[in-house]
C-alpha cells in the first residue's frame, strides 16, 4: 500500500518541526494544537501543545476537533460512491436532485449547474464562507425555502473557480434524495464505519465527555469559548468532528489510490479516489491555498472535495484546509513519497494550513528531496546519438531515417545542414571525444543536450512522435546561452 521506501527524519529536524508545533500556542495563535507528520503507518511525529479546553490537558491523536471544510471530501466521497453505484450521473443538472433551485435575477447565469460543476467549485455561485459557516444546523425544508427565493451567481456556470459552500450544501441535499436517506447517516455507515474511522462523527453527542477540543476565539488578550453549532442541513460543508488518529486512516486511504496494492477498494473504487485527486477547476492562490510557496513555481485548483497542486520541484500536493467558529484544519499530503500531515488547531481561522504547509515542506527540505525527471526511454537516447552525428557531419541519408516527414517540410535539409555549419563556423568549430549528456527533459520522448564547441555550447533538442516506431518531429539547435 505504501512506498516501499521508508523516510526516517534526523533529530535536529524533528526539533526543528517540535518548534514549528510550540510556536503556534507560545505566539497565542491558537489555546492548542495536535500535529502530526506521518508516511503510510509510520508515524515520523506526533505532538500536541496547549489545551484542548483552556483547562484540560494537550491534545493528543485521539482529541477530537471540528474539521470543518475538510468534510468536503467526504461529502464528495459518498457523492462518488453513489454515481458508482449507478444513482446518478455527475453531469445531472442540480435540479434533477434539488427542484427548488433557481436564479435571483442578479445573476449572470442561465445555464443551471451539474454536480460535477458544483463539486469541482465551478458552478458560478460565489465565494460564503462567513455566511454559510452560520447556517450548518438549518433544516433541509429550511434550506429548500431559501433557494426558492433564487441564488446569486457572479460567474457564468463552469467559467472559473469560485468557493462555494452553498454548493456543498446542495450536493447534501442531493445524497439524500439519491440514497433516499439522511447524509450524516449515508457518510457514517457508508464510509466512516467501513474505514474504522472510530472518532468521527457529526453530533457532539456521538463522543465521550472530555475527549472533544473546545472552540475558542480571540478577543484582545483573552479567549472566548465558542458554543457547537447544531448538525444539519449544512453539515456537508464542514460538520464533522474527528481526530488526527483517524485523519490519518483518511488521508493514507486517498493516497494508496497511487499504489498498486489500493486499499479499501470495495468502499470507493481506486479511479474514483483518483478523480477526486486530479485538478477539475484551476485556480489562482487565494485565501483557501494560502501563498505560493518561495520554492519555485507552482500550479493549482480544486480537484473533487480536494485542493490539487503541482510543484516544480516537488511534484503534487493533495490537500483540504478546514475554518470553522473555534477551529482549523488541515491535512495535505505528498504524492511522489506518501508524506502527510495533519494540523488541527482550536481557535478560530487561526491557520493551521501555514502550520501544515510549513511541516511538510521543512521535511521535504531537510531530505533534499526533488522530484526526479521522466525516465528516458531507449529510442530516445538511441535518436540523440544519431542526431548528435548529424549534427557533427551531416547526411541527407541519415536524415531521411531519423526524421518524420514534417522536419523537411517545416525547413528543407539544404537550410538546417547550411544553418548549423553557420552555427559551428561562429563557434570555432565543435569538441571531439566529449559523450552525450542529457541536460533535460519533459517526457521520455524528449531530450536536451549540449555539444561542447571552441567558443562556448551547441544546446540540442529532440523531440519523437506518438507513433511506432518513433522519429524525430522536433529538432533545435541553437547557441548555448
């Protein structure tokens, strides 16, 4: 299920991450915080700090806190498991599942939106968060009577990302008209039970006195405790309750769908977890991503339930951020290592995605780890030696073998053979004896390489085409810069 290579992390990293940890409570971020980094079952740290109640002890794996949004991925799990099971299609409008939606007459969309529109956050319905966070505990009935009254959308339907927990809202409604039963019952018996996520539910009713984190909020020097929301109608936007222990099972669930041996097949299908893994809507980094990181480029948006960015450096990220009245939350983890983490934090908004972020990527930086570049295949290594001998002596011959019919025609050979000889003469003439080294690569149909000259480098680029055998479409040669 997990890599086969196992991450061990030296003692002056971990001392490193314990003070990222401490430092949220010493700077009065948050009254307490539980963190954990971990790959597959192995957990490399896990520690709490300050109270989960300003009079209770430190929070530890199996404290329970509000997850808030981090729900969003469970509310599109069970979403999935009923299109798999043939219950719906996403591409159905919202009002084959929930008839009382409509436009206000503000809005700039017509075209009603599908579940696939609102579950990727492109539905056109515009960003809520301090809104709905107040409305979890309203009644179905409650919310249908809203939406008769007509909803606001700012962008026309499947344009651009917007946040909408309305969205959310309505595709819990939508799991209950499909499943023809109530949506905190569909999540519990159909996904939470089945992954024996034991310290998760939706109403504090369901957990022992004294092991749920209370929610607090600033106010000048002094926290204020924060009563629970009631469950309801909108309690697929954020209204479960769980624990880092669990949050461990969930994340490492989603992550073996990369693995050739995926767990938990039977409760929602590998493609399935895989899709909700993949960039639906793009994004630009706003305040549900965070800032963009300082390590190189990075691009983003929002997947199926689940926040999907790809770094330059460090490949993809997987993640969900949680902010709730009292809580924060966050559990994000890495692709190419199965590295994971889980922040949750009992203040409200207070950030546990920096937090989060600032763990995964200490670790990451502690191991020098880069993701490594596509593998080179051996037509291709074989192609860039040809190449590289004609460059160096030209052939109308060998030409005619290793390229595909478009290099001829985009320039004839008379002018490539009189371009690069004009190259070489400006370059005193090419090294003989150097051996080929690949510089980079995008695939491994692509190659760029250097041939050392008198004055300075020959850069080459090849690239093959998607047909067999392959051959040459694209050929480049330019001064090295």
């Amino acid at each position: 299920m997990f890599p086969a290579t196992r991450i061990a992390i030296s003692a002056e990293t971990r001392r490193q991450l314990e003070e990222l940890i401490s430092a949220r409570v010493e700077s009065q971020g948050t009254p307490g915080i539980f963190a954990t980094i971990f790959q597959g079952d192995q957990i490399l740290l896990e520690m709490g700090a300050g109270a989960g109640t300003l009079a209770s002890s430190i929070p530890d794996a199996g404290t329970i806190f509000r997850i808030a949004s981090c729900t969003k991925s469970f509310t599109i799990a069970a979403l999935l498991k009923l299109r798999d099971d043939g219950k719906l299609n996403l591409d159905q409008p919202i009002t084959d599942f929930v008839s009382e939606f409509t436009f206000s007459n503000l809005s700039r969309a017509t075209t009603i939106p599908t579940l696939r529109q609102l579950a990727s956050m492109s539905s056109g319905l515009p960003t809520d968060d301090p809104w709905a966070d107040r409305q979890e505990s309203i009644s179905p009935q409650e919310l249908r009577e809203i939406l008769t009254h007509g909803v606001n959308a700012t962008s026309t339907t499947g344009e651009l990302f917007q946040y909408s927990n309305l969205g959310f809202a309505l595709l819990g409604l939508t799991i209950e008209t499909a499943s023809g039963g109530d949506f905190r019952e569909f999540v519990s018996t159909q996904l939470l039970k089945p992954l024996g996520m034991n310290q998760s539910g939706f109403n504090v009713t369901d957990f022992e006195e004294g092991s749920l984190a209370i929610g607090y909020r600033k106010v000048k020097e002094s926290w204020v405790e924060l009563p629970f929301s009631a469950s309801g109608s909108f309690s697929s936007i954020g209204g479960l309750f769980s624990s880092g222990r669990d949050l461990r099972i969930w994340s490492n669930w989603f992550y073996s769908a990369f693995n050739e041996q995926a767990q938990g097949e039977e409760i929602l299908s590998t493609s399935s977890r895989r899709e909700m893994q993949r960039i639906s809507t793009p994004s630009l980094f706003d305040t549900h991503l965070g800032t963009l990181p300082k390590n190189g480029g990075r691009i983003s948006g929002y997947g199926l339930g689940l926040f999907v960015e790809y770094d330059q450096r460090w490949g993809q990220f997987v993640s969900h951020s949680g902010g709730y009245p009292g809580f924060s939350s966050h559990m994000r983890w890495h692709i190419p290592t199965g590295l994971s983490v889980v922040v949750l934090e009992n203040a409200t908004y207070s950030g546990a995605m920096a937090t989060a972020i600032a763990l995964l990527e200490a670790t990451l930086e502690a191991l020098n780890f880069e993701v490594s570049e596509p593998g080179i295949w051996p037509v291709t290594r074989d192609l860039v030696q040809k190449a590289d001998s004609l460059i160096r002596n030209w052939s109308d011959e060998l030409a005619t073998e290793i390229f595909s019919e478009n290099v001829a025609l985009d320039i004839p050979f008379i002018e490539r053979m009189a371009e690069i000889g004009q190259l070489t003469q400006e370059m005193g003439g090419l090294k003989e004896g150097a051996g080929i080294e690949i510089q980079n690569s995008d695939s491994p149909l692509h190659a760029i390489w250097n041939i050392p000259a008198n004055s300075g480098d020959l850069t080459c680029e090849i690239r093959l085409t998607p047909n067999f055998p392959p051959q040459i479409q694209t050929f480049r040669v330019r001064k090295g810069s």
